[in-house]
C-alpha cells in the first residue's frame, strides 16, 4: 500500500473518528436530556395526582364524616322509638323504622360472656353475626359497651358513638356499606344503622383520582400506566376475607389504593417502593414484558397518606426518537466520510510527489551508486529531509570506507586472540546455558584428554558425583552475573583420572546485557597440591619432633602411676575401687593427649562442607550455658542478621569454639562477668569475623609470647595441647585466629574465615 493511499485512509479515518466521537456525544446527550425531561414530566403528572388525591381525601372525608354524624343522628332517634329491653324489640319494628328513618337496614349488637352479636335486625342475613374477628372493630366495640372513648385510629369518633370506613358487607359481600354504632348505656344492646356506600367508589371513578389518572393517560399517549401504592401494605401478605364464601379484599388495607397494576414485578417494586419513601426522591428502574421496555418511576409524595405514586413510561418513545436522529446524522457522516476520502487522496498524490524523488536517490544510494544529488526546490520540511539526505549520502560513502578499515582490524584482531586462547596453557571451555560445549582451546584437549569434535554441541561428564551440587552452586551464581575465580576443586580426565584443578568461571553476556554463555579456564594444579601436602607433611615432621619430648615426659607421668598400681596388684592380689578410677583417669589422659597429638600428625581432608556459623555459634552457647551459669558467667551475643556460609568442618569449627569459649568460662570462674560473642563479616566481605571477648584474669606479656607452645599452661588440670589444635584447625580452613589481653581486664579472641563464594 502506497503512502499516498495510507495517507488518504488516514485522513479518513480521523474524520471518521471525530464523526463517530460526535455522533455519541450528541445521541448520549440527547437521551439523558429526553429521560430528564421524561422524569420531570412524571414528577409533574405525580404532583398533579398528589393535589387531586389530597382535595378527593378531603371531599371523600367530608362526605363521609356528614354521613356518620346522619347515621348518630339516626341512632339517638331509633334509641327514642325503641324499648331499652332487646327482648322487647322486634324484627319487623325495625324494619319499619328503618324505612321511616330514611336508611337501609339497623341492627341491634348485645354483649355476651365471649363476643359482641346481633340478635335483632331488619336484615335477617346480620342476626346471630359475631363481631370478635372484626380486628379493632371488635376493640371498638368494647369500648362503647364499656362507655370508654373509642381509642383505635380508624373510623369516625363520636360521644358515645363510633363509625367505621366503608367496607364490604358481611351478611352480603356484594353491597358497600356505611355503619354507624351508638351506645351510651340506657339500653342493653348497641344501635347500628348502616346504609349504601356505593356512592363513595362512584366519586372516586367518575370525579375523583381515577378520573385524572384516565384525562392524564389520555393526553400522554406515551403514559401506558398510572397507580398508587400504599408502602404500609403493598407487597406484604394481602388481607383477604371470606364472606358468605365470597373472597373479598378490604377496603382499608387496600396495597394499590387507586390505578391499574399492570407491569407487575413484585420483588423490584417492594424495593423501589421502600427506596422512595426512605430517600424521599424519585426512584426510576426499567422493566421489560412481551417485547417493550417500560420506564418505570416511583414518586413518594409529602404530606397527608404516605402514598408512592407510579407512573409508568414507554421507554420506547425515547428509543425511537433517538434512532431516528441517529439515522439522520449516520447518512450525512458517511457522505462527509466519503467526500472526505476523495479529497484527502488527491491532496496526498500532490503533497508526496516531493517524496517520490527522495525515495528514488535513497534507492540509488542502497544499491551503493552515491554519485548522484536530490535538487533542493523548497525551504520547508521536504527541503530539509532533501537536503540531510545529501549529507547522509556523504557521510554513508565516507563511513563505508572506515567500515571496510575496522572490519579488517576486527579479522586480524579475532586471528589475534584465536591464537592467544588456542596458545595458552589453561584449558579453557565455553558452555551455553543448558549446558553443552560450544568452544574449546588446544590446551583443553590435552588436559582432559577429550578431542574437538568428541565435546562439541555436548555435556561434559567431568565432574565428580559429589561435587555436582557445588558446580550448580556455580552455575546459579553465573547465570545470576557473578563470576567466580581461582575456585580449586577436582575434574575427572577422558579415562576417569582425577585431577587438581583451579577454575575461574564468568559469564558471557549479549548486547542487551543478558547471560548466553558461560565460559571457565581451568588450570591443572594438581602438582602443586602434591608438593604442598609435601611441605605440608614436613612442618608436621617438624612439630612432632617438637612435641615428642613433651608427649614422652605426659605420657610418662600417668604410665608411671599405672605401673605402680599394677605392681601393687602384684604384691596385694587385689586393688580398691579407688585405685581403679585413679587408673582409668591417667588412661583417659593417655588416650586424650594421643587425640591431639593425631590431630597435628594426620594430613586433613579438604573435602568440606557448607557451615552455617550463626547456627554454630548459637548451639555451642547453648550447649555451655549451664557450665558457665553455674560460675555466675553469662552471654551477650552480637550477630550480624546476614546468612554468613562458610566451607569447613563443622566437627573442627566446634572443637575450635568450645575450647575457646571454656577457656574464658575458666578465667572468669572466681569473679564471674559477662562474654561477649560477636559475628559480623569484614569490611571487604571476604571474611566472616568471629570475635569472643571475656571479663577475666586476662594474660600476662611473658605468657603472650609462649601461647601455642605445645604443652604449655596455666591450667591445674590442662595438658598445653588445646590452643595449638585449634590453631591448627583454623590454619587448615585457611583461617586466622588472633588473641589480644590485658592482665586484669580479660582476653579477645578474634578468629577469621573464608566467606563461602
């Protein structure tokens, strides 16, 4: 694809996006403006119906409360007419006077042992009614009868009289009635008259909230339904009763007080309900039945009945408009989308043209023809480009010649250093990171015995099984950017013979810094291991003969003892228990200062392992914190919180540490005092620096100079023997041990070893 024709897509595409951009924009504005105003008209419908319904509440009261106060009026009139005895009154007198009282029926209610019931009336279907699961009537009804004002919320209340709402008849649930109830104590029944209340149903349709709701839907076609709910009753169990085996619902606990519940989602609506009347705010949600989405709004209203009203919306009034603009704005977006493509196709063809020449000199110069020149035939940014694309011609044919010189010195300096790695004595070995040989000198060859071809693109199987654990060590140390020098250790050659190696391990990075290789030179010091272990063995000829007078003269004091016990046998035929364990004491001593002695004569392993001295040190405080708590000797200890590894003997490490620590237990044993045992490493990180400081007697100069002096001591019960090991066993882990004191003030003991790497 040309640029020109990249250009003219981009251009388009850009002028699709900002399209696009304002096309959402304006159809997301639009519609939260038409829900807006949506919701403020069903506020407005809201309020409208709240004012209705509070001026209807008002009228309906009025009426009803002038029909209670007639229906009182009619009671105190019936009282005057009949005997105050019920068994005295008859059916057919009240039937009569009813007519001439101008209401449809009366009742007369006596008071039982257990209920309140009619036992004469002008209706037959009311005699023998009980009243006791009225619910507050019944309540209503005790109070008359106990000449108490009436204290329930519901009704009309009247000296001596009560009236409550309209409701379904009992006798007859197909008939609205309106009853009145007067007693006040000169008869011995209750007076009820009770008449028609179907007018009361009649306003509510015809004049009343159900009359706005049918003009308000009929002017708001988009309005598909308006009711009102009742949040004490709406989505709670309904109270329905069982009349004349009619189920009726009454009237006064009515969940949806006026309208239709048309869109019913119960569970959403209780909520929504509740919501509204705790916010005290419009409460909107969407619902969707048989296809249409139904925008439904839950206004509570302030004041009066705490009634929600809901009006329900066509969401899809909203959606369409909305379609129908968005129609309009998509075609006159993509005729500008396409006038914009043409346009932008031929301003790119005329604007690249300059581009063209360039892109022709650029090839000529790839193909390495830098004759040529670009004209220059304007100041703006293309002159510019034109103009540095001539000095890049320049500058490409001068370095290209500098090249040529540099990838000649490389050749010779590679030759250089080929012969270099391929002339040295060192075997030197270039593995990747899994493993497998990639290079190798001359040097390697001859001293594992392996040819060129028979490592190449393999594994080398050179290493004793034993130290594989310590190579991968290395490997992860490599691998992590640290190398590794002057490592001795041990390789196996091509026929399996050991040898004494000493390795120095670094890794080969890429440009981007990241490991890729690993290359180790490895020299054979196998030689000079031996002639070390010579020298070795030499010094300790040396020692010995030192130490032989002074182990002849030990050795010889407790043999002397022995000898004499056993002549004493000789002589007695038997020896006490006594001189039995006097016997076995010089022997132990014997046996004792044997141990030492092969400790300085045998030639030690080198085989160590990793030891972690932290731990050490804290076992071995543990271990003497009992001996050294009974002479009043206590422990202060000052670790360094970093790993410090070192390889040795752990065995060695604390023979080392108990005779240094005992020694400053004993010189404290008349005075007690603290001793402070401190592990850190040295400043360059080379050593880990053990140092053991006590409060005792300390040492003199002239017994400074003959420490480590074989059987030299202070000691009642020592043997001279335990500092020279030790010193010895420091020496072998290629360590030092330094000892510092001052007569009174107590001795520091400061031993050095290799930081494992």
């Amino acid at each position: 694809m040309s640029i020109k024709v990249k250009l003219s897509l981009l251009i388009s595409i850009v002028v699709t996006i900002i399209l696009t951009l304002n096309i959402s924009i304006f159809y997301y504005s639009s519609k939260s403006e038409l829900e807006s105003k949506t919701k403020q008209e069903m506020i407005t419908i809201a309020m409208q119906i709240g004012t209705s319904l509070d001026a209807a509440e008002k009228s309906r009261k009025f009426m009803e409360d002038t029909l209670g106060e007639t229906l009182r009026a009619v009671s105190i009139a019936a009282q005057s007419e009949l005997d105050p005895h019920i068994d005295k009154v008859s059916n057919e007198q009240l039937v009569s006077l009813s007519r001439k009282l101008g209401v449809d029926q009366i009742s007369l209610w006596k008071r039982t042992s257990d209920n309140i019931v009619v036992q004469k009336s002008s209706d037959p279907g009311e005699i023998g009614l009980g009243s006791k699961t009225f619910d507050y009537w019944y309540k209503a009804f005790n109070q008359l009868f106990d000449l108490q004002p009436v204290t329930i919320p519901q009704g009309q209340k009247l000296p001596n009289y009560w009236s409550g709402p309209y409701e379904y008849s009992t006798s007859d649930p197909s008939n609205i009635n309106k009853w009145g109830y007067y007693y006040d104590g000169t008869t011995d029944y209750m007076i009820n008259p009770y008449v028609n209340a179907q007018v009361f149903l009649d306003f509510e349709n015809n004049i009343g909230t159900e009359a706005l709701i049918r003009s308000l839907m009929e002017d708001n076609p988009n309005i598909v339904g308006i009711n009102g709910f009742d949040p004490r009753f709406f989505g709670k169990p309904e109270i329905r009763n069982s009349k004349k085996g009619v189920v009726v619902h009454n009237l006064d606990v009515r969940p949806i007080p006026f309208g239709e519940y048309d869109f019913m989602d119960m569970d959403n609506d209780v909520m929504n309900v509740n919501l509204a009347v705790g916010a005290g705010e419009l409460i909107t949600s969407i619902y969707h039945q048989e296809g249409k989405s139904i925008m439904k709004s839950f206004i509570p209203l302030r004041g009066g009945t705490p009634y929600v009203i809901g009006v329900n919306f066509d969401n899809g009034a909203i959606e369409k408009a909305l379609y129908r603009q968005l129609f309009l704005h998509s075609v006159i977006s993509i005729s500008l989308i396409i006038a914009s493509w043409f346009a932008s196709y031929f301003i790119a063809g005329f604007m690249i043209k300059p581009l063209r020449h360039i892109l022709d000199y650029v090839n000529e110069i790839a193909l390495g023809r830098f004759g040529g020149k670009i004209s220059i035939r304007s100041k703006d940014e293309l002159g510019t480009l034109s103009s540095r694309v001539n000095m890049m011609a320049d500058n490409l044919q001068l370095y290209l010649g500098r090249l040529r010189d540099s990838a000649e010195e490389l050749r010779s300096t590679k030759e250089y250093l080929e012969s270099f790695v391929n002339q040295t004595s060192d075997a030197i070995h270039v593995t990747d990171l899994q493993g497998n040989v990639i290079q190798v000198n001359n040097a390697f060859e001859s001293m594992y015995g392996w040819g060129r071809e028979e490592v190449l693109h393999r594994t080398l199987a050179h290493i004793p099984d034993e130290l594989i654990c310590e190579y991968e060590d290395i490997r992860g140390k490599i691998e992590s950017g640290q190398s590794i020098a002057d490592y001795e250790t041990v390789r196996y050659r091509k026929k399996g013979q050991p040898i004494d190696v000493s390795i120095t391990v670094s890794p080969i990075r890429n440009e981007k810094e990241k490991v890729v290789a690993i290359a180790e030179i490895s020299r054979n010091i196998t030689i000079r291991k031996q002639t070390e272990e010579v020298i070795r063995r030499s010094e300790k000829l040396s020692v010995i003969g030192q130490l032989a007078a002074g182990v002849a003269h030990e050795i010889r004091n407790p043999l002397t003892t022995i000898r004499g016990f056993v002549q004493l046998n000789q002589q007695q035929g038997f020896l006490s228990p006594s001189y039995l364990d006097i016997m076995m004491s010089e022997l132990d001593r014997i046996n004792f200062i044997v141990s030492e002695f092969l400790v300085l004569s045998k030639p030690q392993v080198n085989h160590y392992q990793p030891v972690d001295i932290k731990s050490l040190l804290s076992d071995m405080i543990s271990l003497l914190d009992s001996q050294a708590s009974l002479l009043n000797v206590s422990f202060e200890t000052r670790f360094s919180p970093d790993l410090l590894m070192s390889l040795g003997d752990a065995n060695q490490l604390k023979q080392v540490i108990i005779n240094v620590i005992k020694n400053s237990i004993e010189a404290m044993e008349d005075t007690g005092g603290i001793i402070t045992v401190e592990l850190e490493s040295s400043p360059s990180n080379e050593f880990i620096v053990i140092r053991i400081t006590d409060q005792g007697r300390g040492i003199s100069d002239e017994d400074m100079k003959r420490l480590g002096e074989p059987f030299f001591t202070n000691k009642t019960s020592g043997n001279g023997l335990g500092l020279m090991v030790s010193q010895r066993i420091i020496t072998n882990h290629k360590g030092t041990m330094n000892i510092s004191s001052k007569l009174g003030e107590g001795t520091s003991v400061e031993i050095r070893l290799k930081v494992r790497t």
